[in-house]
C-alpha cells in the first residue's frame, strides 16, 4: 500500500508540475535575431514551439531582456492587432518565429541595442487580457485564385477614386514582381489592361528587383518592359513611418509623380500597409475627407478578407477603431483628442510634406498631376 502511494504520489506531483507549466508558461534566455527587411527582434523559437509552452494568442506578457530592457503587458496576437506605434509580440503567418516590434515604429533592435548575445526571458502578465481583439481581428487570407470573385479582388488591384483625383490614373494593389503570395502574374496582367505607365514599388531595391530577374519562374513581362524603359521606381521602403528613411523615401516617391507620367501603381508586397499609408498621404493632399480615406483602405479588407462592412459590422467597426483611426491618427500627427471626422487632413499633410522637404512648388506641381484643376 505504501508502495502505491509514494508512485501515485509521484504520479500527481508529475501532473501538478505539468499543470502549473501550463499555467504558468515561460520562455528563459532565448536569444534574438533582427529582422534585416522590416526590423525588429525576432525570437529564436519557432511559433508552434512557443505556443506548446502553454502561451495563448490574446496573452498579455512581460519581457525581461539580458541587457536590462524590461517590458510589461504586451500583446501576444496572430496578427499586427495592435494601434501604429505600440509594442507586440506576433506571430505572423510565414513567419519562422515569433516576433517583438513596434507597429509601424522604430526598429525594437537597434533602439535597445540589442545583438546576437542578447537573450529574452518571457512570462505571462495577464492571461487572454486581449483575448476579444485577438478574436475579432484574427483573419487570413488565401493565396489560390480561385476562391475570389475576380482577379482584382485576388491581386487587391484597384483604381483610387478618392476626392478629387483624377479618374483613371492612380492605382493600388499587391506586387507584380515578388511572387510569394502567388500574385505577381496576374498583377502584372492588370497593369497591361491598365495601361500603367509608371510603377512605384515600395518594397523592393534595384538589388532586389534584380534578383527577381535571374528566377527561373520569373514571368512578369509588362513590369520588365516599364523597368526597361526607366519607368519604375524602386523605393525600398521599410515600415517604420516615422524614421528619417522612410521620410526620405516617401519625399522620392511623391517627386517620382512630379516627374513621370501616368497611368501611376504603388504598391509594396500585398498592397496593404506600406502602400496603404502612402496612398492615405497622398489622398489626403488631393483633399481626401476622412470617409474617404477610410473606404480606401478598407477595400484591402474586403479583397483578402471577404470582410462587408454591413453584414460584419462589429468586425468592421474593430477594425476601423484599432486599425485604421489609429493609422490616420498616427500618419497626421493628431491629438487623441482630435476629431477625425472634422479634421483639416490637406492642412496637416502639407505641414508634414514640408516638414520632410517637399516646396510648395513641388506640392502644387504634384498636385496639377493628379488632382483635377477645379479642385487644386
């Protein structure tokens, strides 16, 4: 009897220490990576082994770093759920491993200085504290064609038809080069059918395009041929919208416009962040009203996501509250307090254009390129 009960002692003890791991999950003096194209620490374990350990999406963590930075209450999502400027920790689809970075912010790696032999420990702060956000916001979208209505929706391709632009000549969607969502093809047929004259590829340096050249499944002839002619612009843009890089980056693009004719695309990899934060930019200096900009932006949300503002609208109205008010309070620099739906956006966009060294010339001359002349 004894015997018995020191095993099922044991037995109990096995399970007791089994359940607390579960509890009480945590991930000790794992060491960090950068994320060379978006910044950023990557982790060094992969998002299934993570999750094994018991840490949930909607998890709200504490971060201790071996060099002395100390975070607490970030959220753990599946997605970049999180207002532009805050801190997360993702775990993106594609991704090898988890990730710590500032939404559309500062890159976490350099700003705390953090190297090969820097190490992370990670504990929970709140259990499922963003549980809703991560629910409500928790989407993905398929790369095979066939499970969309048209090779629009499927490519995010469309027309911007924002206040006062000119119809038929600024254009929006994912890359026609970079393949890795399986769009580049049929991307690169839409800028036939459009006749686009000039390409504006955030994503990608002319080291990068170049490397797209020499695959053997290369077959974006129509992008090749602008590219022959001088006739795209290879920007290389990160994500982090407040740096002196992107400032410069994004001042380039604009005079690209000033200097080219259209019909014009911009577009990064999926047509979604880096291009949706430029195209608001440049609506808003054509006199885009805040509907605007949001209808715009949440058309990608429509294409990848099948999500209607009508029949999903408590998705809808999370994503327009956490996502994109949150951009466009990030993107012009407004108060918490600020009201969207009457703030001056042409106003404040100026401001910041000429902050970053654009000439009121070189506005208005952008301006009489894409704006129609009674409205400039």
């Amino acid at each position: 009897m004894k015997k018995i009960f020191i095993i099922t002692s044991a037995l109990f003890a096995c399970v007791s220490m089994a359940s607390c791991q579960k509890a009480n999950p945590i991930l000790k003096d794992n060491h960090l990576h950068r994320d060379d194209e978006f910044g950023g620490a990557f982790i060094d374990i992969s998002i299934p082994d993570f999750n094994k350990l018991g840490f949930k999406y909607g998890d709200s963590l504490s971060l201790d770093f071996s060099n002395g930075v100390h975070y607490d209450d970030i959220g753990y999502y599946s997605g970049y759920y999180v207002a532009a400027g805050q801190e997360l920790v993702v775990a993106y689809p594609g991704y090898d491993y988890i990730k710590f970075c500032i939404n559309y912010g500062d890159d976490v790696y350099t700003k705390h200085n953090f190297d090969l032999d820097t190490a992370v420990t990670i504990t929970v702060f709140e259990k499922q504290k963003y549980k809703v956000i991560e629910e409500t916001l928790s989407i993905s979208y398929s790369d095979d064609i066939s499970t969309y209505e048209s090779p629009e929706e499927f490519a995010n391709f469309r027309e911007i038809k924002t206040s006062n632009i000119k119809p038929g000549l600024l254009y929006r969607g994912a890359s026609p080069i970079d393949n890795r969502r399986q769009r580049a093809t049929t991307v690169d047929g839409l800028l036939r059918s459009n006749e686009i004259a000039y390409d504006i590829d955030l994503a990608d340096s002319r080291t990068t395009i170049d490397g797209f050249y020499e695959q053997e499944s290369f077959a974006s002839t129509y992008f090749k041929s602008l590219d022959d002619n001088n006739k795209v612009l290879p920007v290389g843009m990160g994500a982090a919208y407040k740096s002196d890089d992107f400032s410069a980056k994004l001042k380039t693009t604009l005079l690209s416009i000033l200097n080219n004719e259209g019909p014009y695309y911009i577009h990064c990899l999926e047509g979604k962040d880096r291009t949706g934060y430029v195209c608001m930019i440049i609506e808003a200096m054509c006199g885009a009203s805040y509907d605007d900009l949001v209808d715009d932006y949440f058309i990608t949300y429509k294409n990848y996501y099948g999500i209607d503002k009508v029949k999903d609208s408590y998705k809808y109205e999370m994503i327009k509250s956490i996502h994109i008010d949150e951009m466009i309070r990030y993107a012009f620099d407004f108060e918490k307090t600020t009201n969207l739906l009457t703030a001056n956006y042409r106003s404040q966009v100026d401001n910041y254009l000429e902050a970053i060294g654009l000439s009121n010339e070189e506005l208005y001359g952008i301006r009489s390129k894409l704006m129609e002349a009674s409205a400039i």
